[in-house]
C-alpha cells in the first residue's frame, strides 16, 4: 500500500510539519521490528526531513490493564466452548 509510512512522514515534515507522534494500533506487543521499523528509520526519515520531534507511543505490552482486556475477550470467545 502507498505511500509508505517512511516517505509519508517524510513529506509530512518537508511541508512543514516538525512534531508527530506515531502509534502502530495493529500490534498489541512491540518488537523488534516494529521498533527497528517505525522507531528507527521512520523516525530518521522524518529528522533528516526536517522534523524536530518525533514521539514513538510502544504498545500497550504487559501492561496490567492490557493483560485483564485480552483476557476478557479470549473468556467471551471462549464462552461455552470450555468448562
């Protein structure tokens, strides 16, 4: 799919944008690439653009409240099929 989140935020900062902050709502845990990915060269690309600021939010992790939502999903979608 286009455009790239790499030269998206690159233009973005080339029309003046100087702050963003990035989130990636399809993962429910950071890793490696993710953080290679959006928290290097997408935040490089951005600042050799011309952005200032650039605030990467990590995902929600092993956060406690995190932790009891997938819980209550996997329990609803597990609802009747196990005792």
């Amino acid at each position: 799919m286009k455009p790239y989140t790499v030269e998206h935020v690159a233009e973005l900062a080339k029309q003046g944008r100087k702050h963003i902050a990035v989130i990636s709502p399809a993962f429910s845990a950071d890793c490696i690439e993710t953080l290679e990915e959006i928290n290097g060269e997408i935040r490089e690309a951005f600042e050799h653009a011309g952005g200032e600021s650039f605030t990467y939010i990590p995902c929600l992790n092993d956060d406690d409240a995190h932790i009891a939502a997938l819980m209550a999903v996997i329990g609803d979608n597990l609802a009747g099929w196990i005792r």
